[in-house]
C-alpha cells in the first residue's frame, strides 16, 4: 500500500515538473559600446533629419558668401575713393602747372617789354621772333579761360592790333578760349585754331580781324 502511494507522489512531481514552463536563458551582458557609437550618440548625429543636415551647411556658406560679398564692395568702394582722388589731384597739378605757365609767360614777356624794347623792334628781330614762339607755345598749352588771359594781356600791351602787329596770332592754338570782351581788331588770325571758342561768333571775327585766311572759326568752318 505504501508503495503505491510513493509511486502515485512521484507520478504526480513528474507530471508537474513536465508543465513548467522552460526557463529563458539567462540575459548575457550588453557587449561594451564602441568609442564610435558613443561619440555618434553624444553629438545627436544620429538624430539628425535631412533638413537639419542641410541647415548645418547652407547656414556658414551664406555666412562665408555674405562676408565675401562685403568684402568685394568694400574694396571696390575704396578703390572708387582712391580714383577720385587720384583724378582730383592729376586735376590740381594739371592746374597748378596752367598757373606756373601762364605765370612765366606773362614775366617773360614781361621783360621783353621793359628790357628788351618789344614794341619798338622790328619784323626780324630776335627779341619779336621769341615773342611770337613764346605766345604759340603758351596758348598750346593753356584751358580756355587762361587762353583769354593772354589775348586781353597782348592786346592791353598793343602787340596784336595795327597794321602791323608785333605778336601775330598766326597758327596759334585758341581752341575753347574764352575771348569775352577780347578786342581782335585789326589782327592776324591766319591758320589760326578758333573752334568752339567762346565770347566771339564768326561774324565778330569777320568784322574784326585783318585777316582770316585758312582760319578755324568758333563753328569749325574753315574760312577761306
């Protein structure tokens, strides 16, 4: 009797260690992460969508562009800066160095006045022959208003007017010379260069040079 109670308990422990369910394997421990995937982790790369890349990019090439773009206009402003002053000071020397001509034409003939006894010389003299080359040379290259300061001065000096002038106007250079109030009566303008010449007309001249032959006159026209 008491064996067959053992046998039944032992049937019965059996049958219940046959529906436990099976035991999972115990858990092995997480493998150590890589330095890599730390990293990737730590700076969100990971996180990042599309559009968080592309913001990362654009955003310094604009920065670099714009600072570019500043740079270029502020050199090209500078450069501009620099022109202008560079044009207004040849603009200044060219000035100053009208002056300086205008200034040792008028002494020099000047002293060919008082010392040289200009006006009572003669057609071949030397001191008229340097006259003339003096006036010619001068007005080549002198503006328009300083053009007009040697006619008023030749004239004032009685050295274009009469029959015969001692400082004839022939073949010179009065180009854009302003002749307002300048009296050219009785002088001689032959081959003279009058173009766009202001404070005269062509019918001035008519009327008030001796001659004009082969003459520019303010309008351009060649007189005959």
């Amino acid at each position: 009797m008491v064996a067959v109670i053992v046998k039944v308990e032992q049937e019965k422990v059996d049958l219940l260690v046959e529906q436990e369910p099976p035991q999972p394997p115990p858990k092995e421990e997480p493998q150590k992460k890589s330095r890599r995937r730390k990293l990737w982790e730590w700076t969100s790369f990971g996180e990042k969508s599309g559009w968080d890349w592309m913001e990362l990019l654009i955003i310094p090439l604009v920065l670099a562009l714009g600072g570019l773009l500043f740079s270029l206009a502020q050199d090209t402003r500078q450069q501009e800066i620099e022109e202008r002053r560079a044009q207004a000071q040849r603009a200044a020397e060219e000035q100053r160095a009208q002056d300086e001509a205008l200034q040792a034409y008028l002494e020099g003939m000047g002293s060919l006045l008082l010392d040289e006894d200009l006006r009572s010389s003669k057609a071949d003299d030397e001191v008229r022959t340097l006259a003339e080359a003096r006036t010619s040379t001068v007005l080549s290259r002198l503006d328009g208003s300083r053009k007009r300061s040697v006619v008023l001065f030749l004239y004032k000096s009685k050295l274009i007017q009469k029959d015969q002038p001692i400082v004839p106007l022939v073949d010179v250079d009065l180009s854009d010379a302003d002749l307002s109030d300048a009296d050219l009566s009785d002088a001689d303008l032959r081959y003279a260069d009058l173009s766009d010449a202001r404070g005269i007309t062509s019918e001035d001249l008519e009327k008030q040079a001796k001659s004009l032959g082969r003459t520019t006159m303010p309008d351009k026209t060649k007189h005959d």
